[in-house]
C-alpha cells in the first residue's frame, strides 16, 4: 500500500464494484467526470473481477483514509509509456463527506510520488474541465500548471466547457 498523511492507496477487490457503481450513477459525483454509456452493478462487478494486474503501463487503485479502512474514491495513472517517461492520471474522490479537507491532495501527492519515484516517470499529465474549479485548485496545489486548453470540447447540462490539459515534471511536486 501507498501511504499519504491522510490517506493510504490500495489494489481494488471485487467487493468495492457496487460502490463505484453507486458513484458511477450519482449526478453530483459524476457531474464533470467523462462517463461511458450506463453499466449495471453486475457489469462493473464482473469488470472488477477482470481488472488487470497493476503494472507499468497502468495503475489503478482506491483511496481509503488512515482512520477508517473504507473506499472513498480511485486514483489512475495509466497510459505511462517507458520510452516517454510520461503517464496520464485520473482522480475521484466518491465519497462527497470527504469532499474538500485534503483527500484529494494528499493523494494527488502520494499518487505523483510514486509515479516519479517508483515508475521513474518525467511527466504526468491531467485534463479538468475549465469550470471544475475545486479540482483545478488542488492540482495546482501540488505544482500542476496549465499547458493548454482545448476549447468547448466537453457537454454537461446543455452547456459546452473547454477541457484545462495540465502537467508535472519531475521535481516539480509539492
């Protein structure tokens, strides 16, 4: 396990299917995540069971505080390639009581760590949508800056929002 100050970062079972399942289909939690086409518990169930072995080339874990063993959201770098050293990363926390007091930085910080440490990565990268702002915060919190912007690209409410792509290199982690 991934140990922060608040939060430890852990291998999924199959058990936490129906609570990704349950965040997967709650309006506030998905409301600027990319999401696919509906899936049942028994899909995301069976998805779970299948989930490949952590590796290289992607890492997806759950978060759970220090304080309580329970599954508060999920964390990804995926993508990574060797040759680039580069990996892009994804972040949810579901559990909206541990919305706004830390979670989401302190795992950003633990989840970078090891992206720079353990996979010997240069460079991980993050798309937000633009109007996400309590995101935004936290990853410019740990040190990610914008490096641009693709413009009304992403739809939500009858709205289009442009999509922030933003990066951190090594040692540039706070």
């Amino acid at each position: 396990m991934l140990t922060g100050d608040l939060v430890r970062l852990r291998a999924f079972e199959p058990s936490d299917a129906e609570l990704i399942w349950r965040w997967n289909n709650d309006p506030e939690v998905g409301r600027w995540m990319f999401g696919g086409y509906p899936e049942s518990a028994a899909q995301i169930a069976r998805r779970f069971e299948e989930l490949p072995r952590n590796s290289y080339a992607g890492t997806f874990l759950g978060i759970e505080p220090l304080d309580a063993p329970r599954l508060i959201g999920s964390v990804r770098l995926r993508d990574a390639a060797p040759e680039t050293g580069a990996a892009e990363l994804d972040l949810r926390i579901g559990d909206k009581d541990y919305w706004g007091r830390g979670y989401a930085t302190d795992t950003m910080r633990v989840i970078c760590r090891y992206g720079f440490e353990d996979m010997r990565l240069y460079r991980i990268a993050l798309t937000v949508v633009a109007d996400n702002v309590p995101a935004r915060r936290v990853y410019e919190k740990v040190g990610f800056v914008e490096e641009g912007r693709r413009r009304e690209c992403f739809r939500r409410g009858g709205k289009w929002h442009d999509m922030i792509i933003m990066g951190l290199l090594e040692g540039e982690l706070r």
